[in-house]
C-alpha cells in the first residue's frame, strides 16, 4: 500500500479530514477517561525541530507516547540538513528506524525532499508555506464550539504566512466562508488564494481578501490573527509593526464582527501587538482550546497516516 504524507493540506481529502476529526474526538474523550488506545504500541516516531518550539514538540511528545510509540527528537544542531547530511540520506536513514517522521523547518522543499526519500509517513509540523496541523486543530476547536463548520465565517487579519495558507485551503475544503485582511505587501500566495477559490464548493465567492479588517471581520463568527514577524523576520520587526498598525485585533475590531465571536491566535502571541489583552483573556477566546486540540489533532494524524500506509 502506498505511503500517505501529510505535507499540506492539499495531500488531504475531505473524507481524511472527516475521520481524523472523528478520531480526534475519540481520542480526546478518551483521554479525558485516561484510557489510553495504543494504537502505534511498539512503533517509534521521528521528530526533526529545525525550529524552537513549545505546542509542537509537547504535543508531538506526548500524542505519540499517549499512542503507544516511542518518539526520538532531534534539534536541527544535531542533523545539520543539508549541511551536515543530504536530506534523502537522512530520509534513507529514518525510513530504516522509524515509523513516522515529524518535521518542523524554514523551508517547505526541505518537507517535500524528505517526504519524497523517505518510505515512512512524514508530516509537516510547519514550514514557511503551510502549517497543516495547527489549522486541523484550529478547525477541529470550532467544530466543538459551533457543533458544525456549516454557514460559519472565519476572519484572519495579519500577515498572510504559513497559518494563512493552511486556514485558507483547508476552510475552502470544509465549506467555511474565509476572510483575510493584510496590509499591503503581505497577502497570502496568489496560488494558495486561486486553489483555494476552485476547491470552496461557493467557489470565489467563499474566500475574500481584501486590506480593510472592519470589512474582514463583519459578521464573522470567528477572528483569528498570527505574530506579525514570524520566526526568521524578526529582523523585520520594526517595518512590519508599522506596515501592521491598524490590524490588531482587540475589542473596538471584534465589535464589528458577530456578537461573541470566537477569538482564535495559534500562538504565540505577542501582547499588544497583533492582539490585545482584552481580547486575548476575552470569554470568547478559544485560544487555548485550540493549543489543547493540537495533541488530539495530531495524535490521530499519526494514528490516521500510519495505518493508511501499512
């Protein structure tokens, strides 16, 4: 049977993201029962963090030995990609070791190229193009809150970066009515914008982008933001919180959109910049719902892949 890869969100079908929901919810009552399911009892999970992390290595850690595996991280120090070691030699390495591969790095080709050498499942734990596990988690959190993903209105203000591009193609898969609102200069990939308008069963009229963040956020049932410098631009900081002033989200912003909208960052935040204290702590924050649901998400992607690619 051919191996399945998480790379992206165009690697999933609707029909994949409905079952890792429906697993994830298992998962996660079950959990809360402390029975724990092994289902990758006596397997072992890489993981390469080429990137500082907090949510994903916690979650990544403790979703594979919740799962029965045993995971092994490596620091980007210790492989040295494509300096140290080619990455199809240490694809070829871990294919031989391992039972999945988790990768969090800069660039996506560095995920392609492993993917592409190593016979195991690998899965993007962030690039600087996508981030398919937060935004499985982060749709996975409104599903719990709403009870459906039907009719809702998500809107994303900040900068059109990797969490962009996820929510976007896998909003646009699920149905949901997607809004972004960036500066000027920092939209999403035009690409990731047109695939995501020919997957919406509305078609165009599913996805709008736009500069304004009151049009963005009105009568949205969610807003959602990101740091404005994401890790690697911080020598970009200061441009960036002059080219984002304006787009914070806070409660004069979340006025506009439905009453008790959601409030959703995927962390972390940067206080008073892209968010404010009053709508970070806010009742309607599901932020850390959303930082919780990364372990059940993830644990039935590995759960998910590994067993479609036995």
């Amino acid at each position: 049977m051919p191996k399945h890869d998480l790379r992206r969100i165009g690697d999933l079908t609707l029909e994949d993201v409905r079952a890792v929901f429906d697993l994830a919810a298992t998962l996660k009552a079950e959990l809360k029962r402390r029975a724990l399911r092994p289902l990758l009892a006596g397997r072992s999970v890489a993981m390469l963090f080429e990137k500082p992390s907090l949510r994903t290595r916690a979650t990544f850690d403790l979703g594979a030995a919740q799962l029965g595996a045993h995971p092994i991280s490596f620091t980007g120090a210790e492989v040295g990609l494509g300096r140290r070691e080619s990455i199809p030699d240490v694809a070829r390495n871990l294919e031989r070791w391992v039972d999945l591969v988790v990768m969090r790095t800069f660039a996506q080709s560095n995920v392609d190229q492993l993917a592409a050498h190593c016979s195991k499942p690998v899965i993007n734990a962030l690039s600087d193009y996508e981030h398919p596990c937060q935004a499985l988690a982060d749709f996975f959190t409104l599903n719990e809150h709403f009870g459906s993903l039907d009719s809702l209105r998500v809107a994303y203000v900040g900068d059109g970066n990797n969490v962009t591009h996820s929510l976007l193609l896998l909003g646009a898969l699920l149905g949901v009515e997607m809004r972004v609102a960036t500066p000027d200069g920092y939209a999403p990939a035009a690409a990731v914008v047109e695939q995501a308008r020919r997957t919406h069963p509305r078609g165009a009229a599913g996805v709008w982008t736009g500069h304004d963040p009151l049009e963005c956020v009105r009568g949205c049932d969610a807003v959602y933001t990101d740091v404005w410098a994401s890790m690697g631009q911080e020598h970009e900081a200061a441009e960036r919180a002059r080219a984002f002033a304006g787009y914070q989200v806070n409660s004069a912003l979340l006025a506009r959109a439905k009453p008790g909208a959601k409030v959703m960052h995927c962390l972390p935040a940067h206080r008073g910049e892209e968010i404010s204290d009053d709508a970070m702590d806010s009742p309607h924050s599901i932020v850390f719902d959303q930082a919780e649901n990364r372990l059940h998400v993830q644990k039935a992607v590995m759960a998910y892949l590994f067993e479609r690619s036995r």
